[in-house]
C-alpha cells in the first residue's frame, strides 16, 4: 500500500503509466474489434482528412489510420516485450556468472563478447539477419533481443559486483552455499530493482527500434500494419496529406515518452535514496 500511495504521488510515474495504458489497452482491443477492417481497400475514400467517421483520416489506400494505430500498437509492443525477455532471459544469467567469476576466463570471455556485439547496432544486426532469412518482425525480435543482451549483462555484473564483498553474502559462503546458489538467492533479489527501471527503458528503445526497422523495410511486413512503415508510406505525401505522418508519429513519439516517463518514476520509487532526496 505504500508503494502504491508513493505511485499516486509520483507526477512522472502516473503521466507514464497512463500513456502506456492508453496504448497497450488500445493494442488489447485491436485483437477484438477496430472501427474498419485494416486489411480492406476502399480507395474511393482514399486521402481523406480526419472527420467523424475517420477520426485519424484515411491512408492512401482508404484504410483507416486509426484502426492501423490500433493494431500498429499490438505489433510494436509484441516485438518489445519479445526481445526485452530475449535480453532479460539470456543476459542476467550471463550477468551474473561474470560477476560471480570476476576477473576470470568466463567473465573475460562474456565481458568481451558483450563489447563485440554492441559494436553492432541493432539496424546492423538486422540487416545481416534479413540479408539470410529475409525481412519480418520475427527477424526484428531477433535482432533488437540480441542487442539488448549485452545491456542487461552489463547491468547485472556491475550492479553484483558490488554486492559480493557485502556480509550476507559472504555469510552464505561461509555456509557452503555455491557461486550459483548465492547468485540466484541473494545477489539476484538485490538488483531486481535496477533491472526493472533497465527493463522499462528497453521496452520503450524496443518501440522505437521496431519502428525504425519497419521504416527501412525491416520489420513487419504487409499486411500487418507497423507505426515505422506507415511513416515511409507517408513520406511522399505529406506535403497535401499530412496527417498520415502526424498520427502514427505521435503514437511512437507518446508511448516512448510515457514509458520512459515511467521507467524515472520507477527508479524513484525502487531507489530509497532517491526518494529521500526528492522528499
């Protein structure tokens, strides 16, 4: 109750949290109903600005921009969330090996690896898997996964590193527990704080990662509606048809800023320190 009391009180987290419910209740209710069918053409009433019916305007095609927003929404969220976990998954594990081995061969070879793979950016990354398998949001999820493994291995062994010379965690030593052990059960609570305000800012650069795939061609693929290709669908119209780049970018621009938002106001209120000194 207290932490939710905090929440309520935290300017940056509730204005966060609402943009990021708006939009992921919209991506929800895509599943089950949108004002027009996405995937039908009407190009009769194609171009035409924002009224009552269209209320974001229709595209090029005469489908409706709101209803694309909508299903857009599900799309860019399900490829965050995807390689979020991806990163979570395979890089706290990781994380926590090299802090457990500090100056080791494994924490070399994993701090190593670490540098080579953020040598390549996640649009790299992604042209070199689609230049193999070809161009679809599968291949985006691979590729923003991969990028974020590193991030959360780093994260993870500076955070324990400073955690193995504490006393509770030498008292688990002393009572046999292994590196393993000690790892999951102590180190792993302790910096559970860290990873979720990390986990936070990685949804919303997923987001905008997606988008970016899906501008240059990379990510999901028609029919399926994507926030990024409907701003390079625009591109060449926006000069007598404006609004097809103004509603699917706001929607980028809000849901990135609201999760952001929301990842400052988890950090403090994760963060004790934090806290006191904004009190």
């Amino acid at each position: 109750m207290q932490f939710v009391k905090a929440a309520l009180r935290n300017r940056s987290f509730m204005i966060g949290a609402s943009l990021a419910v708006i939009f992921i209740g919209a991506a929800l209710i895509s599943f089950l109903w949108t004002p027009f069918d996405v995937t039908k053409l009407d190009i009769p009433n194609k171009l035409q600005n924002p009224s009552g019916l269209h209320w974001f305007g229709t595209d090029h095609f005469g489908r409706d921009i709101f209803s694309m927003i909508m299903v857009g929404a599900r799309t860019s969220i399900a490829v965050a969330v995807v390689a979020v976990g991806i990163g979570i998954i395979l890089g706290v594990p990781l994380g926590l090996a090299a802090a457990a081995r500090k100056d080791s061969l494994l924490d070399e070879i994993i701090m190593r690896t670490n540098d080579l793979v953020f040598a390549f950016p996640a649009l790299l990354i992604a042209i070199m898997i689609t230049a193999v398998f070809g161009p679809s949001a599968i291949n985006a999820i691979i590729a923003i996964g991969i990028f974020n493994i590193p991030v959360f291995a780093r994260l993870t062994r500076g955070a324990a590193l400073s955690l193995w010379t504490r006393d509770f965690v030498l008292s688990a030593r002393v009572a046999g527990k292994n590196a393993a052990r000690i790892s999951f059960e102590h180190i792993l609570p302790n910096i559970l704080n860290l990873l979720i305000v990390q986990g936070s800012i990685q949804f919303s650069l997923g987001i905008l990662a997606e988008a970016g795939l899906s501008y240059v061609g990379l990510g999901a693929q028609p029919p399926i509606p994507s926030w990024g290709r409907m701003l390079a669908e625009s591109q060449t119209m926006i000069s007598f048809a404006p609004h097809l780049a103004i509603f699917p970018g706001m929607a980028i621009v809000l849901t990135v800023l609201g999760l952001n938002l929301m990842g400052d106001g988890l950090r403090d209120l994760l963060d004790p320190r934090l806290r006191r000194s904004r009190t």
